[in-house]
C-alpha cells in the first residue's frame, strides 16, 4: 500500500444537502432557455454564478461573459447575474435599449427590496458583506447613499453613524451564520435601538449547507468542499469545517484533489457549495475512489424543494 493511499476501509461521507440551490438553478436555466429562444450570443454581465465549471459549460453553449453593459452591442440580450446589480446599471441597460433578463437570486431581491424601504423610512442602513462581492455591489448600489459597509466586529466599533436611533441592517446573503450573529451582536451592543430584517438575509441554502458540515465534521478526518476559489458560500463552508478542528480543502476540478490530503484517512467527508453542480460533485468522487476510498455513504440531512418562477418571456419556453 503507497503512504499516500487512505486508510483500507476509508470511506465518502456525502453532506446534504449539496450543490445547487434554487436561485442558482433558476439563473442557469434563465442563460439556457435564453439561448435556445434568441440564439447566441446571449451577453451575461459577470459570472452567472461563481462556478468555474458552469461558466466554462454556458460559453461553449454560446453565452458571452462580461464585465460591462458597455461591451454588450446595442440591442442585444443581456443577463443580470444572480448576485444582482445596482440601480445605476438598470438604468444604462434601459437607456441602452438591451433586452434584459434578470437572473438576480429573489432572495438577493428581498435584500434589495428592505433597502429601498429602509431609506424611505429615513434609516441610514448598515450592510454586513465583504467588500467587493457583486452581490454587495449591487445591494449597496440600491440607494445613493446613506449605506455602511461592514466586514468584521472591528469594523463596527469604528462606525461612523449620522443617527444611532435611526439605523438598520442587512447582510449578503452568503456568509457565514456564525461570524454574522457576532458582527450583529457588536451592532447591537453599540446601536440598541439598530433595525434588524423581518427574517434574516442569510439565505436557506447557505443556513442548510453549513448545517451540514457541523453535522458531518465531527465524523471525518478531512472535508472537501466543491466549490471555485471566488464562490462566498462555498469558502465559508470550508472555514468552518476548519473552525470545527478539521482539516478542509476546496477544489473545482477532480485533478486538484491531492493523494496526501487522504494519506491514511479513514473518512473523508465531501460537501458542495450553492454554485456547484452534482456532476462536479461527483467527479470528485470518482477521483476519491480512484485514490483508494471504497465506499461511498450519503448522510442523512435535509431534502431542498424550493423552487423559483422563471422571468416572463421565458417561462413558455420548452425546456
């Protein structure tokens, strides 16, 4: 037996629920029915999700990728990504004349909905995010002005408030439960009388994938998550198996799978982040098996049956 083989009896431990979520399966089917409709090219305003493997699929399928409306040709289709985008690039898609369609996840839209009502309620709005994410971008993008950025419990004790009594938050909808309930916290301590979202903007699928990797980590020796380097969800899910004393590793190709993070290992557990797709997943484990892990045992979790309507115009399209 070679030293960087597993354990003999090493096993998978498959994580539920994994992989897409239903904001992500809507936003690849809106590209793909898109494309069957009007032909290619379909122009989608950066990546539809953060996911290597789907981009990869969805430009051989005829999408082009961009990073500005200013390289979408005047009249033609563009895709808001799922992360969503800001008032200001709404307005230039419409001056432009470009037939838009909205992928933004609806839960993404909630968010962008309590900051419109906040701002009308006269709330200066504090937002819980890392700074450069689309999602926040485009989340901040929805006022002009009167918007914070946090990224840390840090950052709150340096705010800067026009009105403490007249305040609220929200939060990007990908981050990690745990470190937001502590920069929550430090907003509280310091702003009693802070507004807070009806029900929380972390969304379900990012709850439920962390869930399961504190339900899944005590039982393994290793985690890898599935996930491409600039996926949110997918980072959080290995710095918190990490957090829970487990070493974790993410990849978004079966080659990138390393034979000594396995060395000796007797289970190894595998997760997937929102953006990442089963036949990913998969191919991962395919890799597993061909290092030297036997089984494979999908735990016990969650079922996800949520589901988004598509966009008018698309919805009669056959699939």
């Amino acid at each position: 037996m070679s030293e960087l083989t597993p354990a003999p009896d090493a096993e998978i431990l498959l994580a539920p629920p994994r992989g897409f979520c239903a904001g992500v399966d809507r936003a690849i089917e809106i590209v793909e029915r898109a494309l069957q409709r009007f032909g290619a090219p379909i122009y989608v305003r950066h990546e539809i999700v953060h996911n290597a493997y789907v981009v990869a699929d969805l430009r051989r399928k005829g999408a082009v990728f961009v990073q500005d409306l200013d390289e979408v040709p005047a009249g033609a289709t563009v895709i808001f990504s799922a992360h969503g985008v800001s008032r200001s690039v709404r307005a230039e898609a419409q001056a432009r004349g470009l037939n838009v369609f909205d992928a933004t996840c609806p839960l993404v839209t909630k968010v962008h909905v309590e900051v419109g009502k906040m701002r009308a309620e006269g709330c200066e709005i504090v937002m819980i995010g890392h700074r450069g994410h689309p999602e926040v971008e485009g989340t901040m993008g929805q006022a002009d002005g009167g918007m914070l950025l946090v990224e840390s419990p840090a950052d709150v004790q340096t705010l800067q408030v026009a009105d403490p009594t007249r305040l609220a938050f929200v939060t990007q909808t990908t981050l990690s439960v745990d470190e937001t309930e502590e920069i929550v916290a430090a907003l509280k301590a310091r702003f009693p009388a802070i507004r807070e979202p009806k029900k929380q903007d972390i969304c379900y699928a990012t709850q439920n994938r962390q869930d399961a990797v504190k339900f899944m980590a005590p039982q393994v020796d290793v985690v890898i998550v599935v996930g491409s380097p600039n996926s949110s969800n997918s980072n959080r899910l290995r710095e918190l198996a990490e957090r829970l004393g487990v070493p974790s590793y993410m990849v978004d190709a079966p080659e990138q799978v390393r034979p000594e993070w396995i060395a000796g290992k007797r289970r190894i557990g595998l997760t997937a982040g929102a953006s990442a797709p089963e036949a990913l997943a998969q191919s991962i484990v395919d890799r597993l098996r061909a290092l030297g892990a036997r089984q494979v045992r999908p735990l016990e979790g969650i079922e996800e049956n949520m589901s988004f309507p598509l966009p008018k115009g698309l919805q009669a399209t056959a699939a």
